[in-house]
C-alpha cells in the first residue's frame, strides 16, 4: 500500500467520525419529544428501536448535521425542493436537510475516493473531477428514482381505489367518508395511495373545501392519472352529475391505459432482446456449429 492511499484512508476515516460525533451531538430531546407526540412509545417506557429504524436515525442525523453550512437560503429553493420530495412520497420535515446534507457529504467521499481510484490508474484530476461529481450527483438520481416509483405504485393502485370508492358511494356514504374508508382499507395493499387519501381527508377536516383538497393531492403528487381524476370528480360536484358513474368510467379507463401500457411493453421485448441475441448467442451458436468444419478446413491438404 503506498502513501497516498494510506494518506486518502486517514481522511476518509477521520470525516466519517467527524460525522457520527457530529449525529450525536445535536440533539436527541427533539427527536424523543417527536417520538412521544407520535405515539412512538410504549406505555411501559421507550420501546426498543430495530436496527432498520437505528440506521435510518442514523442517517438522518449525520445528514441533518452536514446540511446546517449548506442549506438554500431562499423559500424558493427549499419549496422547489421539498415538492420533489413530495412527490416522491417523502414528507418528513427533516427530509429537505438530509438530502442537503448528504450530497455535501457523498461529495467529500466522491472526491476521495476519486482520489484513491485516480492515484492507482495515473489520473489524479480526472478522478477527483469524476469523484466528485458522482457524489454530489448521487442524492439527485435518488430522488428521481423515488418519484418514478412513487408515481408507480400510485398510478397501480387507482383502479382499485376507484372501485372500493363507488362501492362506498353507491352505499351512500359521502365523498369524505368514502375516501377515508378507501384509506382505511388500502392501507396494507397499496400503501402509497392510501397515505394520499388519508392526507386528503385529513385536509377536508381541517377546514378545507373538497375542490381544494382534491387539487392539493393532484398538485402534491403530480400523478397525471390523480390529476385526471381530481378534474373529473371536481366538474362532477359543480355540475351536480353522477359521481359514482363518473368514477366507474374513469376506473375502466385506468384500466384500459394500463392493459395498453403492458402490450406495448410487451411488443418492445422482442426489439431490446434482438441486440443480446445478436451480439452474443448468435455468435456463440455460429462458433459451436461452425467451428469444428473450419478446424477441419484448416487442417486438410488445401490450406496446406
């Protein structure tokens, strides 16, 4: 092992320690206080976290406490932000902190793990640049990935919303209720969804009008198939037409799209696996066949 990465693994180890001194530092009163108001606690004491949920605690305070030097100064910003993680489904509020804190924090090790990898291949600028960028870059990829699946299992779990909700309609319970009881019952299924709904309904109780809590989940979410379906149930109660059919035809059509997505899914399957075919089983299967007639071609008294 030569100097430099053993230079490089000293700075590597003394940030990370600098990081898990600074996570046990700020504060664990608020967070135990936030656990008590959410009822996080037993009645017999504090329950025992997993070791799932001691990471993730973890994480989060090391994020928290990198963020502080590099948090955006601007409401613009912050909000621009924080509707991403909205829309991924994250509503956290140390959320926007962590996500700071973490690029700061991938960046450092970016960079010198950049260093290390460019110190052995002869490229120390290339590396730190490539490092660097890599890990600032990380968090963001992140959080795209998030929305993707996060709009994913949203816009999987609507028909089935919309079916339970005509179900509770026809039954006649009102808009509010049937949206909490659709809550309620995709809870376990659809999980996603069914925190949407919730927050909907909670929005209502709140003092909210109907219209307005339905375009608060089209613009939190930003799932077309919620705006879609947000605009429809809005023009249903102004016009006074009604909701249960509304909300059937609206369910077959999700379910059309859907079938319609996974045929054209599967009519690309065929063209992405022309390019391995062709690549590397066609000249494996030529090799195999043709093979053996060319050694014995180059061994016969003509090539001699």
């Amino acid at each position: 092992m030569d100097d430099a990465t053993l230079i490089s693994g000293c700075i590597f180890g003394v940030v990370v320690m600098i990081g898990l001194w600074a996570s046990r530092f700020f504060g664990t009163g608020e967070n135990r206080m936030r656990d008590r108001l959410t009822n996080a606690t037993s009645e017999d004491g504090l329950r025992a976290p997993t070791g799932k949920a001691q990471m993730k605690e973890l994480f989060s305070r090391i994020g928290q406490a990198a963020s502080k030097p590099f948090m955006p100064e601007t409401r613009e910003k912050q909000s621009e932000l924080r509707r991403k993680l909205a829309m991924a489904g994250i509503y956290s509020p140390s959320a926007i902190r962590v996500v700071t804190g973490f690029k700061m924090i991938l960046l450092v090790g970016g960079v010198l793990g950049g260093y290390v990898v460019g110190s052995l291949l002869g490229s120390v600028m290339l590396g730190l640049s490539l490092g660097g960028l890599i890990g600032y870059l990380a968090p963001i990829f992140w959080l795209k990935k998030q929305v993707k699946k996060q709009q994913k299992y949203l816009e999987y779990g609507l028909p089935d919303a919309l079916d339970l909700m005509v179900i509770c309609v026809e039954a006649g319970l009102a808009m509010d209720a049937a949206m909490e009881r659709v809550g309620e019952e995709l809870a376990i299924v659809h999980p996603s969804l069914s925190r949407e709904l919730e927050i909907t309904h909670m929005e209502t109780r709140v003092g909210l009008s109907r219209s307005e809590a339905l375009r608060n989940l089209g613009v939190r979410t930003g799932s077309r198939a919620l705006q879609s379906l947000v605009s429809m149930l809005v023009q249903a109660e102004r016009f006074g037409t009604s909701v249960s059919g509304a909300l059937r035809v609206h369910a077959d059509s999700l379910r059309v799209s859907r079938q319609q997505k996974a045929e054209e899914m599967a009519a690309k399957a065929s063209v992405k696996m022309s390019f391995p075919l062709v690549c590397f089983i066609f000249p494996a299967t030529f090799i195999v066949l043709a093979g053996p007639t060319i050694v014995e071609l180059m061994n016969s008294s003509l090539m001699n």
